[in-house]
C-alpha cells in the first residue's frame, strides 16, 4: 500500500498544496441553514485566535478561515473535519488554502476582519 490509498487522503484538486497554512477552506456540504460569520467564527474560536473570515457561495457555501498560527488552523482542520455544524447537515470539509491573507472589504454577515473593527460595517441584522 501507500502510494495508492486513496482512502486517507483527502481530495484536493490538481496542484492544490496540502502545505499547513493558517488560512483555512471551510465548504460546507448540505448547507440546510444560513451560514454567517458568527456561526463560523463559533466553532473555531475554541480552536484558537481568528483574525478574518470571508463567506462566499460560488460552488456552494464556502468559507475561508484566516487564524493568527498554523497550530490552531491544523487544530481546527483536525477537529472539525467531516463534522455537522447543525445535525445531520452542513457537514465541514476543510483543507488548507492557496491565499496567506485574507482581504475583507467590510464587516457584515458575510465577511468580518476581528484585527480591524473600522472596516467599512454594516451592523448584521438580528432576526
């Protein structure tokens, strides 16, 4: 075995590093309620200090998770793999991500820089 136990590996697309990073891709699969910054933020603040998330729904929901270390982003990747934020739905996949720094524009629900709280904002509406 080894080279071809695709089994425990993964799936990454052609050319994507599995290098640690401390920015992580969070796609969430079944996404059977809203997911925003708070909910992301949640379940990764136990993990350590996060400093920017940025939601965005291309090819689904996903979210990409900036911490101040790659210890907590391995923590995290290794904690909430294939885990439900809510049972029975929006199961986690997680690998590392290609940029090293996210770029958030302004906080609301969708994206949230926590190192800087005078970035354009839009108070998220309460419901």
């Amino acid at each position: 075995g080894g080279f071809n136990d695709y089994n425990n590996q993964p799936r990454r697309r052609k050319g994507e590093p599995e290098t640690p990073n401390h920015v992580l891709l969070m796609t969430i699969l079944n996404p059977a309620y809203p997911i925003t910054v708070d909910v992301i933020h949640t379940i990764c603040q136990s993990y350590g200090n996060v400093l920017r998330i940025v939601i965005f729904k291309k090819n689904g929901v996903e979210a990409k998770v900036e911490f101040d270390g790659i210890d907590p982003a391995t923590r995290v990747r290794e904690g909430l793999q294939g885990a439900d934020i809510y049972s029975g739905c929006c199961t986690l996949r997680i690998e590392y991500a290609k940029p090293t720094k996210l770029n958030v524009y302004k906080n609301d629900s969708e994206s949230w820089d926590f190192t800087n709280p005078n970035v354009w904002s839009k108070e998220p509406q309460n419901s």
